[in-house]
C-alpha cells in the first residue's frame, strides 16, 4: 500500500459528511478507500499536465471546463510548482520531482520583479518547496534574491511593506492581511544568508500589522491604507470582502497563518496571542457551516445560499496544525482534522471525469468582481497538501 493510498490510516479520524449548499447538496457514497481513489486520479492530473513556460495553471470554469493560465508574474504562479514537490514528499514517487524540478524555474524572474509585492507565494512556494527536498545553492540563492527585492516595497516610516501600485486613486499605501505570508521569504533569507535586514523588515511589517489591522473581536480587515508621508494610517477598508466591514473567510487563513509562521520564526507571544485569538474567531462564529468549509465572506447576507471557499479552510487548517504544534491546543487539531475529513469526499473533490491538474472543486477567488467564484483554484490545493505533511 502506497502514502497516499494509505491517506486515511495517516490521519486517523472517521470521515465527517455534511449537506450543504451551493453545489454542495448530492449525498456522499463513497467510502474513505474511494475517496483516496478519487485523489490518487487527482493527483495524476497534475503530474499529466504539460509544463509550458507561459501557462501555469491556476484555476478553472467548472462550466465550461476551460482552465485559466497565468505567466510568472501572476501571484499564483509559484503554487504549481509548490504541489508538485509536495506530493513527491507525500507518496515518494519520483515522478512529481522530475515535474517539480521542471516547473520552478519559471518563477525564477519574479525573484527580481519590483512590482509586486508577491514576491513571497510566486519564489516561497516553488523554491521554498524545492530546497526542502534538494540542498541546492542555486534555491537558496533565488529566496535570498527574491527577499532582496521584497525589501524594495518597505517603508520604514509606513513600518511595512507596501502591496498593490494600482487604484492609486483610492489607496495611497495599501496593506493587506496577504502580505503577512510573503514574509516567511524574509525570514528564510535571513536563515540562509546571516542577513538580519530581511527579519527586521518582517518584523517591523508584521508588527505595523498587528497593531492596525484587527478589530475588536479579532477579525482582521483585508486592506489597511496609511499616508506615505506621515505613515498615519487613512483608512480601513476591503477589495475582496462583501464590504469593508464584513470578514473575508481567506483573510482570517491568511491571519493565523501569518501569525503562526511569524511566532515560529521569532517566538514573539504577541503573534501566537493574535493567531489564537483569531483562530478562534473562525472556529466559533455563529455563519461557520458545521462541515468547517467557510463561506467565502462570514458576513455575506445570501448565507446560506452563498458560495464556500475551500482555499480559505486549507489555509486555516495547515496553519492550525503548526498552531497546535505550539500550544497543544487540542481544540486546533480537531477543527483542522475536520476540515481535511470534510474534504476527504466527493462533494469536494473534484470529479474524475474533469481531466485537469486541480484536486478540489468549490473555491471562491474574488467574489466582487465575480472572478472565479465555487470552482478549483491551485492554491486551494497547495495548503491542503501542506496540511497532510503537517499532519504527518
């Protein structure tokens, strides 16, 4: 019996079934060894897919089954990649490396591109992948690289690093809640090369973080504003939430997780306080569906005919497990035990039938602009992956 067949044995835990809305409605009846069939033929597809330099997938209209491709700048470009080297670690077939060790190099040039400040997902998520599987100087040199241009975007008198140039009519120095996951390239460039620049700048940007971006029931707001000049900040705000208010399932993923990677790097109890705090929030509020798949914004009013996000259950739970690693917290192992049982089924993952390098159906990109909305996302698998690794 291989790793991955040998899936549920690894986790231990029955599998959770649960209706819900959406697309989510037909009765599971597959058994747990069928559904480890369902990602043994997942995980195939992904080793089938074509490398090309110009088309790293990144999602797909479950309608039309057309799958988006995205170049190297796009920010989900380093996850490919990233998956691949994975589930060579997870099933040991050398086949995903061979893939693997084709894909990264793609992600190379955005280890000097300036103008984005996803410098971190598109180089941390292919290269940081590679080097833990091959000691190779030419990753550590493409992290160090790409940590050097990250500092780029920082602001000392801001204290953080500046995310998106565009809508420079509305936002004047915008932050968001993601680019608290871009900073575990800083603080891996500094391992690798002594350099303390690249965790003081981390620190300095999780801290300015952690002082203006949550409220007081320790949700977070995805996009924070401050004034250049004086570094006061404007305005709090949203691009991907229902409205600037409201909770964007993902943004609190990528809150715990930020919290939880940051607190490993620098054992500051202030970030393990902050990323209970808000694991909390996720795990307990009143519109969180029993399975533990959120909806895409925990304050959409179309609950609960609203779409879930599978992405943002995958970051919560892989970042639960470090979570638990640290406290112990037995409430954090058993809500991220719950997530992957809950997806461990055919009502998330994605039918047989659809030749397509994704493993799970059902996630939200950007619901304002109606972008991607209840359909496969390569990030969403990412974390999922990563989460069975952090199990193991």
């Amino acid at each position: 019996m291989n790793k991955v067949s040998n899936f549920a044995l690894i986790l231990g835990f029955a599998l959770l079934v649960t209706a819900c809305k959406s697309r989510i409605n037909s009765p599971t009846k597959n058994t747990s060894a069928a559904a480890d069939n369902l990602l043994e033929t997942r995980y195939k597809m992904l080793l089938a897919y074509r490398v090309d330099s110009m088309s790293m997938p990144r999602s797909m209209n479950i309608k039309t089954n057309e799958i988006k491709k995205v170049p190297s700048r796009d920010w989900t470009s380093g996850f490919f990649a990233g998956n691949l080297w994975q589930l060579y670690r997870l099933t040991g077939n050398s086949e995903y490396k061979k893939q693997a060790e084709k894909w990264t190099p793609f992600s190379k040039k955005e280890s000097v591109n300036r103008n984005s400040h996803d410098v971190g997902f598109k180089v941390y998520c292919a290269y940081g992948e590679a080097l833990k599987v091959e000691n190779k100087q030419e990753y550590k040199d493409v992290i160090i690289k790409g940590a050097e241009t990250l500092c780029t975007r920082f602001d000392a008198k801001v204290g953080a690093i500046r995310s998106w140039d565009f809508n420079k009519e509305i936002w004047d120095y915008p932050v968001i809640i993601d680019n608290m996951m871009n900073l575990e390239l800083l603080f891996e460039a500094t391992k690798l090369s002594g350099n303390k620049k690249y965790q003081d700048i981390a620190i300095q940007h999780a801290n300015t973080t952690l002082k203006n971006q949550f409220r007081n029931d320790n949700s977070c707001y995805h996009v924070i504003d401050y004034n250049p000049t004086t570094g006061a900040l404007r305005k709090k705000t949203t691009l991907q939430g229902y409205n600037d208010h409201s909770v964007w399932a993902r943004g609190q993923g990528w809150a715990v997780y930020g919290f939880t990677m940051s607190y490993r790097y620098t054992k500051d109890p202030a970030y393990l306080k902050q990323a209970e705090a808000t694991a909390k929030f996720f795990m307990t509020d009143k519109n969180l569906p029993e399975d533990g798949i959120p909806y895409w914004d925990f304050r959409d009013p179309a609950i609960p005919n609203s779409a879930r996000d599978v992405s943002a259950a995958t970051v919560m739970a892989s970042a639960l497990y470090e979570l638990y690693g640290y406290t112990k917290n037995n409430s954090y192992l058993a809500f991220a035990d719950k997530i992957i049982a809950t997806l461990h089924s055919d009502k998330y993952i994605l039918d047989p039938k659809i030749n397509a390098p994704f493993i799970f159906d059902h996630s939200t990109g950007n619901w304002p602009k109606h972008d991607e909305i209840d359909e496969p996302i390569i990030y969403a698998d990412y974390y999922f992956l990563e989460a069975l690794l952090r199990r193991k």
